[in-house]
C-alpha cells in the first residue's frame, strides 16, 4: 500500500486526502441520519400530544363510504383497507391503459412531426406545442365539463350501430364474456402464450449467434395469435359471447361501462403525455446520424424497412431514458383525478383522512404505493434499455 509523502517525510491523517474524503462522508452521513431521527422524533412527539399517536390499526375499521367504481367486490361496510386497495387498482388501471395509448400516440405523432408532408408535419407540430403548454389539471377539468359530461342524455345516446352508445353516464360498449367454452379454452390460451414466448426466444438467441436480430416479438405474437384461433375451434362450444349494451327504462344494461371520469382522467393522461412522448421520439430519431438512412436506402431499403430495421432500432438509445420520466410522470398525474372525481389511490385516501383524521398514515401509504409504481416502472425500463443495448452489440 502506497502512502502520499512529501518532501519531509509521510503526510499526517489529517492532512491526506483519502482520509480527508472519508471523515466528509461520515460527517454527511451523521448529519443526515440525525436530521431524519430529529424529524421522526418530532412527528410522534406531536401526534401523541395531540392524542393520535402513528398507528395503522384504523385500516380494519368500516370505511361507510361508497366508491363509484370498483375492479373488486366493496360496498360501506368494507374496511378502510378495502377501500385503499379499491383506489389502489383503479391507479393501476389508468396509469397501465393509459401507459399502453400514450406510447401508441406519441410514436405516431413523434414519426409525423418528421415527416415530408407538410400538412401531416404541422398537424403534428400544431399538437405538440399545443398540448405540452396548457396545464394538465386544466385539461382535465376541460374534457370532463365541456366533452364527456356534455355528451346526450340517455334516451338520447349517440349509437354507433350496437356497438356503443355515447352518454353523459358513460360509455357503454359491446364487451365480451365467458361462454360454455371458455373452462377448456383458457388453458388452450394459456399454452398458446407459453409456445409463443418460446418462439420469441428461438428467434432472439437465432437473432444473437447470426447477428442478424429478427422481429423475435412480432413471431411470437403471430404463434400465439394462430395458435389462440386454432384453439378457438377446437374448444368445446363458444368460449366467448358478445354481451350488446341495451336501453332499459333510465339506463342501459349489458356490455361493458366507462363512466365519464375515467374517460376524462384517460384521455387526459393519454393526450397530454403522448405529446412529450412525441418530442422525445422525434429526437431520438434525429439523433440517428443521416448516414444510416442514406447507407439504408443505397442498399435497397423501402422508407418503412429502414425506419424499423436501422433507424427506430439506434434512436430507442436515446428514447429509453426520457421515455421512462413520461411513464413515471403519467403514473403520478393520475393522482389528478380527484379533480374530475375519477377514485383513483389519491381520491380515496383523502375521504379516509376526512373520516378518521388519519392523514400522516394515510398520506405515508400513498407515498409507499407511488414510490413503489415509480421504482418498479424505472426496473422495467432499465432492464430493457440494457437488454436493447445487448442486441445492437
């Protein structure tokens, strides 16, 4: 081991640098442990003065509120730990649709905004610039007051044939539900997913050992696709039915319902975020050196194959990283459909801290639940940043 010395022999502790570093970050690290312990200490001191010392036992207490939409069974007498997981589903259920037509939206446009039409390239610049400067709360309350809600009454619902009917309750759609086949047809489903995923990865590690990467994806689908319809006639009876929506008396029955504060919160998180979406497209794109393109096209390449072959595949380096802060950011904007009365985690929690005065529990697990969404979105698109850089490789 090296010592730093000088001219008058072997430097003190307190004057080397490499301890000098150390004793900074212990001294940091002291400081910062003592300020979290001082702030802990003084949120329990202040809440058992007040009577209300952290507990989390409230959660098994009856909720006696209702909540407009639900994925699971709850009703008033559910508990308040019911009622958070109601609010919790309905997050991830915007925020997932919503992450899936974002990233559609936003590769559209982003491919438009380059584009040599000019009427598409300013439709799409027009969008972009547009919606990235109107405050999203703003454009929520917008849809909901002035679209979804504006929408006819039921007896006069716009038809799209019987398909849907477009209402100022909602949207009801033709949805389909199990028939007699669907107890055989599942498990066909589900072995036509495994063949698919292994076709995937035959194609991938092909893909690897010749150095020419197939749409691994697109040949797993297309197996699990054939596969699903092949089963379809082999099952048993229909394994699905179509359930129409239909008028009966104030509303409608059947099919399926989306109220209008989901439609407002969705179309919301998606147009809004399909725009920053666009941007981050657009300059991956551009980021890809214009060789690419010239050496693509001296090869034979149409517009469409070299896009997807050589283009998209190079841009998605520079992609992944801001795309995953718009996927973190639409995930956490969701929490702004208390505004349009979607019950979203947010809105339910803050009728839990109305009714039981529970607001640092409260507020603490919403805090653990976004953290949560955000540090498993950004694994996600790690991961598969790393595995895009494998490829090119």
């Amino acid at each position: 081991m090296t010592t730093n010395t000088s001219e008058h022999g072997a430097v003190p502790f307190w004057r080397d640098e490499r301890y000098i570093q150390i004793i900074a970050q212990v001294i940091v690290v002291a400081a910062l442990v003592a300020l979290f312990y001082w702030l802990i200490h003084n949120l329990l001191t202040g809440l058992a003065a007040l009577g209300i010392p952290l507990s989390f036992r409230f959660l098994g207490i009856e909720a006696q509120f209702d909540i407009g939409e639900t994925l699971i069974e709850y009703s008033r007498n559910s508990t308040y730990a019911q009622a958070i997981l109601v609010g919790l589903l309905n997050t991830i259920k915007v925020s997932f649709i919503g992450i899936i037509f974002a990233t559609i939206v936003g590769v559209i446009v982003g491919i438009a905004r380059l584009s040599r039409n000019w009427l598409v390239s300013r439709i799409a610049a027009v969008y972009v610039q547009v919606l990235r400067n109107i405050p999203l709360l703003v454009f929520l309350i917008f849809l909901s007051t002035t679209v979804f809600h504006k929408l006819p009454r039921v007896q006069q619902a716009l038809a799209l044939g019987k398909m849907a009917f477009l209402t100022n309750r909602g949207i009801y759609t033709v949805w389909p539900v199990p028939a007699e086949g669907w107890n055989v047809y599942k498990w066909l489903l589900l072995g036509s997913f495994v063949i698919g995923v292994l076709v995937a990865i035959y194609f991938y590690r092909q893909g690897l050992r010749t150095g020419r990467m197939p749409l691994y994806w697109l040949w797993g689908f297309l197996t699990f696709l054939a596969l699903s319809i092949i089963a379809w006639f082999v099952a048993p009876g229909a394994p699905l039915a179509l359930d129409y929506p239909y008028l009966a008396g104030r509303n409608f029955k059947g099919g399926q319902s989306l109220t209008p504060e989901f439609m407002a919160i969705l179309s919301g998180l998606v147009i809004y975020t399909s725009a920053f979406i666009a941007e981050v497209v657009r300059a991956g794109i551009q980021a890809v050196s214009k060789g690419q393109r010239e050496a693509a096209t001296a090869v034979g390449l149409t517009s469409f194959q070299t896009m997807r072959l050589v283009i998209f595949p190079q841009a998605m380096r520079v992609i992944i990283p801001p795309l995953t802060s718009q996927y973190l950011n639409l995930t956490k904007n969701s929490s702004l459909a208390i505004a349009v009365g979607y019950p979203d985690l947010f809105a339910v929690g803050s009728t839990i801290i109305n009714q039981s005065g529970r607001a640092v529990e409260v507020i603490l697990i919403t805090m653990a639940v976004y953290l949560t969404f955000s540090l498993l979105t950004s694994l996600f698109m790690n991961w598969y940043n790393r595995h895009t850089r494998l490829v090119e490789r």
